[in-house]
C-alpha cells in the first residue's frame, strides 16, 4: 500500500490510550509498528504517526516543523489537549526566536556544570527518602515514598516553590497529563494550576532567591509568561524523573540478570540510565508538531503544509539499524543517541538534571537494598497507560 493514501484506520492508532502489546507492558503499542502513516485524528483533522529513527529526527529538527500549538492544523489528540493550551504558551509550544528567548532565561540553572554541582544534595535527598521508607517497613510502595519526593523536592528547590504544597501540584500536574480527561478538566486543572503559580510568583517579585522570584522580577516578561513558563519547568521537573524512577526499578527487577551487573558494577549506572532512558521511552505518546511547508521525509513520506505530526520517539528509540536488538534491554550498550528527551532546539532543558536524579536514585536503590523485590505479582502492577507521560500508578516493594 502506498503511503499517501487518504488518511486511514484512525480507530486503530489515535484513540487513546493505545492499546500495548499483551505480555510486555514495556514495548510500545504494536500500531507504532509500521513506516510513516497518514490517518486523521479523532476531529477529522489529517495527520501523520512518524516512527523511524530518521524521520522522527527530520520531524525534531527541521525548522519547516512547528511547535506552536496556535498554528491552523497543530494535533491534539484528545479532546482535552487543546485546553493544555494557554494564551501566553510556554516556551515549550513556541517556535524561535520567542522560545529561544525564553528558553535562554533558564539555560544557565540546568548546565552540566551546575547540575554537578547539586549531586551532594541530591545524595542527601535521595539518602532521606530511603531512611523514612526504610524506618516505615516493607512492603512500601517506591511511587509515593521514593520516586515522587526525590524530583519535586529538587526542582522545589530550584524553583522556589514551597515543597509543603506538593499534594497539590502532583495532583495537578497528574490531571493536565491525563490523555482522557475532558476539555473542561483539563481546562479547570489548568486554570487552578495557573492562579497558584501567578500568586506565588506575584509574592516573590524583587527577591532574588529561586528560579521564580528570578522569572517574576524580569521587566521583559508579562506574569502570565512568568507563570506559565514556571509551570513547564515545575511540572516536567517532577513527573518525568519520578516515572523513570519506578518504571527502572521495575524494569531491572524483571531482568535480575542486568540489575545482577548494576550491582556487581555499579560504574555503569551512567550507562544504565541512558539505556533505561530509551528502551522506556515514557514520553510515549510522541511529540507534536505541524507543517508549514510541504516537506519530504527520508523515508520517502511526503507532508503537506498544515498537517500535523506526532514523532514517536519510543518506536524511533527501538529502531533496529541505530541500537540493534533494539527490543533487548542491555545496560552495556551504547545507547547515547536515544531520542527520549527529543532532539532539535526542543531538546529537552532539563536533561542534565535527570541524568544525575536518575544516576543516584538507582544507584542508592541498588546498593543500599540488595534483598529488593516485588511484593506484589507483575500482574497487579498497575500502569499509567493513560497519562502522556508513561509511568507507574503503585510500585508495591520488599526487601
Ligand atoms: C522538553 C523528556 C526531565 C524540563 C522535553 C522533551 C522531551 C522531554 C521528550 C521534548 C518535547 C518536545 O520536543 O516537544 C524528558 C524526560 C525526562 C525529563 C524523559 C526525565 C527522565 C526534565 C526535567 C526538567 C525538564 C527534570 C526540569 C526542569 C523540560 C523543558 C522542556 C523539556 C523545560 C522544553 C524544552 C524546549 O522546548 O526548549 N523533555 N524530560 N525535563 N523538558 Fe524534559
């Protein structure tokens, strides 16, 4: 069949969530299993699923793609997602030179050099949450007393948000990602979510402690910019790192002969991580973009101007010709050019920082706990099918 045909089996890919292979929850959904595929979207809207390696890069980095989601064409996938959408978008949905300048305020908090510096008080937030879940007894679930507190304490920090307010951003921010929440959900959540950042960041105007009072002390930004490019780096400071915390441990404990190697040489964690980064994926309802030209694909697939795209880095990230056996997870391969925190002028701002959460989460993880296990059957854990960002409802363990 040609790829050009008219859009086509739209049932079977953009419903959502879509459906993942039954036996591995870790392997994206079987749909994903194909070249780039034009279909139309839940509101008839033309749209393209990208999957190779190739292409998903082409989507990522050639600036005939945009990101901003107020363009004629931009695709939502759900309902709800449009309402994710504010006025004054984070940089995250802009095209350059408005997320470049944006995006420039914040470059300098999230520096290689500067994360590494942090690594003494990320050991000591990662060393406390053990201790409390430790001193609470098996089973404890790693979801709530580990994974989520080590990452929204950092960015807290960072931030200048009151950590005591968790309950309510993780809440939050849980609401926004929900894939099948309604329009008007997603809009109340948003909302809430908005007038606590403007208050807090009204609060902290003039002072010079945190990324916040930082952004709200600035005379070139409006306060909805101040709040909605906060809640970008608060919410993905959090949700992201967490799922990657308890998806990982997970996953090496369903391959006891790589969580074996970690342990025996836990040099490799760096590695690990990268590896764990790719064959998870959790950004795995792929990343949106919309054509303003007509652009021809590597792989042959020609895009209209006007059509939107969703580039599905978790099939990239299995490609077979980049990462070989690529449905193997192999914490000693070269996984380096994974696209799990997309690639291009988006690439994702905070990855230095997740690096180094993720590098001493599990090495803590693994060298203070030798006897950790599920307490549950495999079958009873429970998965964020759901969300946008892939992840774990409840991660039961002993030790
Ligand atoms: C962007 C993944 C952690 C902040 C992105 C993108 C991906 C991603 C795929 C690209 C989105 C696109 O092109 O549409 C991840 C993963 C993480 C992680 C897998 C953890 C394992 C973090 C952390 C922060 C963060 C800890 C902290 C602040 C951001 C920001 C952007 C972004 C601000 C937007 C960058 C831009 O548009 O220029 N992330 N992320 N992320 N991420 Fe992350």
């Amino acid at each position: 069949t040609s790829l050009h045909e008219p859009p086509h089996e739209t049932a079977e890919l953009f419903t959502f969530p879509q459906p993942r292979a039954t036996g591995c929850p870790f392997d994206p959904p079987p749909a994903q299993r194909r070249p780039a595929t034009r279909m139309a979207l839940w509101d008839g809207a033309p749209c393209w699923m990208v999957t190779d390696y190739q292409d998903v890069r082409t989507v990522l980095s050639d600036r005939r793609f945009s990101a901003d989601a107020r363009i004629e064409g931009f695709p939502f996938f759900a309902p709800g997602r449009r309402a994710f959408i504010r006025d004054e978008p984070a940089f995250i949905r802009l095209d350059d030179p408005e997320h470049q300048r944006l995006r420039r305020m914040m470059t300098g908090d999230f520096l290689v050099k500067r994360v590494d510096q942090l690594r003494p008080r990320i050991q000591r937030i990662v060393d406390d949450a053990l201790d409390a879940m430790i001193a609470k007894g098996a089973p404890a679930d790693l979801v709530a007393d580990f994974a989520f507190p080590i990452p929204s304490l950092v960015i807290c920090e960072l931030l200048g948000v009151p950590y005591e307010d968790h309950e309510f951003f993780q809440r939050q921010s849980r609401l926004v990602l929900d894939a099948t929440a309604g329009a008007e959900q997603v809009k109340a959540a948003m909302d809430d979510f908005n007038a606590y950042m403007t208050e807090l960041a009204a609060s902290k105007k003039g002072e010079e402690d945190g990324i916040v009072a930082r952004l709200a002390s600035r005379e070139d930004l409006t306060p909805g910019e101040v709040a909605s490019n906060a809640l970008l780096l608060l919410l993905a400071g959090h949700e992201t790192t967490a799922n990657m915390t308890s998806l990982s441990t997970l996953v090496l404990l369903r391959h006891p002969e790589q969580l074996a190697k970690l342990r025996a040489e836990p040099e490799l964690v760096k590695g690990a991580v990268e590896e764990l980064l790719r064959y998870l994926t959790i950004v795995h309802t792929g990343l949106p973009r919309v054509a303003v030209e007509d652009v021809e694909l590597p792989g042959g697939a020609v895009v209209r101007a006007g059509e939107g795209v969703f580039a599905m880095i978790a099939a990239a990230n299995r490609d077979e010709e980049m990462f070989g056996a690529g449905e193997e997870l192999d914490i000693t391969r070269d996984a380096r050019r994974h696209l799990a925190f997309g690639f291009g002028v988006h690439q994702c701002l905070g990855q230095p920082l997740a690096r180094v959460e993720l590098q001493i989460a599990l090495a803590t993880l693994v060298r203070r706990l030798p006897g950790l296990r599920l307490a549950v059957p495999f079958e009873q854990v429970r998965f964020r099918t759901e969300s946008l960002i892939y992840g774990l409802h409840e991660l039961p363990l002993a030790w």
